[in-house]
C-alpha cells in the first residue's frame, strides 16, 4: 500500500495522541505541526494546565460515554504498565450537598458526583461513603479508586512515543487550516489534515467553529501530599467555582482548584480567587496541611488556562476544506484527557474511512 501523508495540527493531548494512534499505520507518515509544544506554559495551551484526573461527567449510553470508557481501558494499562508515562492510580473521594442539585442549573461536576454514576461498572473498588465518614456539610458521597496523570511527564512522554514511532514534530503557525497541508515534513503536500487545535478552533481560517467559548480555569500548584482525589459537588462561593484536590504522579505536587468561568478570557490569575481555592482546599481536605490552615500551603506557582468548550460537544467529523480532506478532533472542553484515547481513536477511524474514498 502506499504511503500517506498526514499532518495533524496542534501538539496537546488531543492531538499527540491522534498521532501516536495513527502511527501504528506503517503507511501514515506523519507530521504535527504546532504553534505550542510540550514543555510550553500558554493561557491558550490547555492540556499542560489540567489536573488532570479520571471522573467522566458524560452523559450515560451516549457516544460521550463510550468514549470516556474507551479512554479508561488505556490509562488503566499505563498506570499498571507504563510508570515512565507519568499516570498512577489514586483514591477518588466525591463529596456531595443536596443542595447542590437543587433547581434547573446542576454543574458537569455535580451530575458526574452521582451516587450511582454509569463508570461504576469500569472503574475498581467503587463504594457509597458511609454517613460518619463524610466532612461536615456534606450528605453523600462516594470513593473508588481512579488515575491522575502528571502533565509535566505525560505530555513529553506522549511526545516520546510520537518520535519514537516515527513522527516529525515541528513548529506551526496557520492563518487557514489548508495551509497545513504544506508543512509535512516530506516536503510535498499532505493528502489529509488533522485538525487538534482546540479554542483555536474558533478562530482558525475554514474553520472558524463560532460554538468555541473558554471556560477559564484558575488553580494553585502546591508540594503538599493529598490522600488522593478529592473533589466536591460545589461550593459557596458563586456558581462558577469549584473544589477539586489533584496529586500528581511522580512527585508533581498537588493541584488545587479551582473555576469554571466561561466565555471570560483573562491570562492573569486572580489573588483573591487564589485564597478562596487554597482555603476551600483545605477544608475539604485537612491532611493537605495537617489540619493548620493555607498559611502551611508550600505554593509552587498559580495558574491559568483556558478549557476548550464546545457548545454540542466534541467535533469529531470530517470533511473537505479547499480541496483536502481535514478530519476534526477538538471542543474536548475540561475533559481532554480522560476522554482523549475514546476520541483519537475515532478521529483514526475517520482517517481510514476518508482514505478508502
């Protein structure tokens, strides 16, 4: 069979795996081209900014779902088999108020922190939390064991994988999609595109997806240990923040969040925001600082990024812009890692169906 080139455009989560999966084709030759790479810190670069963490908010017997499903069979073998990866298992601990679920507005975050939530039947040792085990104010909860995955590693080690299966990595910078389809690294013209370009999908020429919004998210990065994952249904401090807990493999830290601010765009963090997270954090999770309040928080650095949200979800579809073929894969939102093997894998079976035309 002859070979095939291909360019995938934009070098986060999304689109390294794209790649990685695409690679195991010894027909694809592959290229990604991106304006950040791993090892960038950039408001607009989302995936080095996530917690980032296993809790599936999808809605059950959807394509969503199947997906995040999907996506659990392959970092449950990283975390068993791949330590360099920089994924682990962890303790997820889900506390929940009812009044949290009170009216029409219940967050992504609420809705996944479920007594009874579909990835029950995937995830091991899940568990209702008896009543004399949960914090003050909360009514529920629930405990299972889930991974986390250390950014800083995992985004060079999928980088890693790419040039070790053959894949070129390189700067790019688009005005309009097509023009990718000249930065292979061949030379020649790439015969498909890759679209992995996340908010950027919003503005980028033939494309121009006007359903992107960002959803600002803000979080503290701190060396304290937490016991695991510790996440909380909401808070009390307005309908657009959240208290989530993130250790990090491989001694990572631990982060702390956070906010689900959307259509704002702001790169700069937020002092008094930052306050209410870490003392939120602490609360919910006192082996943080041994019970002695965010004064013994040892703070590595603040963050800023922007989720890439798709009103209607995730694009996954292809099809012919100027004359190539582009295969879309992004709108991923805060839930690009845990859903990213389900999605790439379907973003390469679209390539194989565009290519059999």
């Amino acid at each position: 069979m002859a070979e095939t080139r291909i360019i995938v455009v934009g070098a986060g989560v999304a689109g390294l795996t794209t790649a990685l999966l695409l690679s195991k084709n010894p027909n694809y030759k592959i290229t990604v081209a991106a304006k950040h790479m791993p090892g960038d810190y950039d408001v607009e670069y989302a995936s080095p900014w996530a917690g980032a963490n296993y809790l599936p908010v999808s809605t059950p017997g959807t394509k969503a779902a199947e997906r995040d499903r999907n996506t659990w069979t392959e970092l449950e073998k990283l975390a068993r088999h791949s330590p360099e990866a920089g994924v682990d298992f962890r303790d997820a601990f889900l506390y929940s108020r009812s009044k949290d679920f009170e009216g029409s507005e219940v967050s992504a975050l609420g809705k996944a922190m479920s007594s009874d939530p579909w990835y029950k039947e995937i995830v091991p040792n899940f568990r209702r939390i008896p009543q004399n085990e949960l914090p003050v104010g909360y009514d529920d909860g629930t405990c299972f064991k889930s991974v986390c995955i250390n950014t800083a590693v995992y985004l060079p080690w999928l980088t890693s994988q790419c040039l070790k299966a053959g894949v070129v990595l390189k700067r790019g910078e688009f005005v309009h999609i097509s023009e990718a389809a000249h930065a292979h690294h061949s030379g020649q013209k790439a015969e498909l595109i890759v679209n992995c370009t996340g908010l950027s999908a919003g503005k980028l020429g033939g494309v121009e997806d006007k359903s992107m919004v960002p959803a600002r998210g803000q979080t503290v990065l701190v060396r304290n240990e937490a016991i695991g994952t510790v996440g909380s249904s909401g808070t009390d401090d307005g309908d657009d923040e959240v208290c989530y807990v993130i250790p990090r493999a491989a001694g990572g830290g631990t982060i702390l969040g956070g906010c689900y601010q959307k259509g704002n765009w702001d790169s700069q963090f937020d002092p008094n925001l930052a306050n209410r997270i870490m003392k939120r954090a602490v609360e919910l999770c006192p082996s943080l600082t041994d019970g002695k309040g965010i004064e013994h928080l040892s703070v590595i650095r603040h963050g800023v990024g922007l989720r890439p949200v798709r009103l209607g979800g995730t694009r996954l579809q292809k099809e012919k812009i100027n004359g190539i073929w582009v295969v879309h894969n992004y709108g991923h939102g805060g839930y690009g890692y845990q859903s990213s093997y389900g999605c790439s894998q379907v973003a390469v079976k679209l390539v194989g169906e565009t290519l059999a035309v």
